[in-house]
C-alpha cells in the first residue's frame, strides 16, 4: 500500500508530536514554515496531499485548519478521513487504453459515452492493465475468479466473450481485449 503525504504548515509543535510518533504513523509528512518552492513543487506533483495549517487558505484541496489547540486524537481521526477519501478517489479512477474506469461505480467510459459493468468485469479489466505480459486462460482464473487452477471450466473464455459484445455493441470497439498465442492483453 502507497503511502500518504501530509503537510504540516506552520505548526511547528505538531511536526515534533508526529516526529515522536512517526512509527506509528501510515503516512509521509513535511514540515513547512512559508510557502516556497519546495512546498510549490511538493504540492503541484501530488494533488490529494492533505496539508494541516494554522492559517486559513481556500486554495487547496484537502486542507484541515487549526485556529486553536490541538487534540492529537481527534486529529489522526481527521487525517484518516481524509487520507481514505483520497484513497477513494484514486482507486477510484483508472485510465485504460482510450477508455476511463471508475472502479466504485464500476463503470467503463470513452468520451461521452459509458457502460455499466459488473464486479468481475471491473476486476478482469482492473487485472489486465496491471499486468506487463499476456495472461493465460488459467492465471485469469486463478487470480481474477480465484477458481482452482487446475478446474477445468470456461468461465474465462465466457465473461470475456460477453465483455468483448458489450464493449463492441456500446463503443465500436472490438480491440480493448486481444487474443494472442500467449493469452489475453489489452491493446495499448
């Protein structure tokens, strides 16, 4: 699991709480007194960073403003709220090929257009581009479907059949999922 990055702006008294404690924390964290640009740099390259501030600033997407004492407790609580919703929202949004899949909703788009798919599809697709080389008929069964390697069924073969006419009945596309001597890929 990626960890998080935080960012501690000028609260110096918890940037030495979290350096005490930093073994028991699941996420980076930077401390800064002024905007420079190392925070600039540190804050344009990782959008869903989550900064923890004494001063009141609209500009940032996950920000937890603090204008009065701190209870360290209730503070973790906040980071991880926030920390999962960032989590959420970058597992959420796959970019596959040409096409978007937004693995909560399960839904596959391309353009204006979408499609609904079901969990296994989601993971089927999900497991593909993850993957360097092509997957063979066994090692999709084993990991997407989690059936046993050696049981003999044509499930793969199935769900990808009707993927494929799903895809190519909305989209036009009958290429997302190609054959090889070696198994199944997605095209690039």
């Amino acid at each position: 699991m990626n960890k998080f990055d935080l960012v501690i702006f000028k609260l110096p008294a918890l940037y030495e709480i979290f350096n005490e404690i930093k073994s028991e924390l699941s996420f980076n964290y930077f401390y800064f007194n002024e905007f420079n640009d190392e925070f600039n740099t540190l804050v344009s390259k990782n959008p869903q960073i989550l900064i923890i501030s004494s001063e009141k600033n609209k500009q940032f997407k996950n920000c937890i403003y603090f204008s009065r004492a701190l209870n360290i407790k209730n503070l973790l609580q906040l980071i991880n709220v926030n920390l999962s919703k960032s989590n959420y929202e970058i597992k959420s949004s796959i970019s596959l090929a040409n096409y978007k899949i937004d693995t909560n909703s399960r839904i596959i788009s391309k353009g204006n257009l979408s499609l609904k798919l079901t969990e296994r599809e989601i993971d089927l697709l999900v497991y593909l581009n993850n993957s360097k080389d092509e997957n063979n008929r066994l090692d999709l069964q084993k990991n997407v479907w989690k059936h046993s390697a050696n049981l003999e069924t044509h499930t793969v073969e199935t769900h990808i059949y009707r993927l494929r006419k799903k895809i190519l009945d909305k989209f036009d596309d009958d290429k997302l999922i190609i054959n090889t001597k070696n198994g199944y890929k997605l095209s690039e």
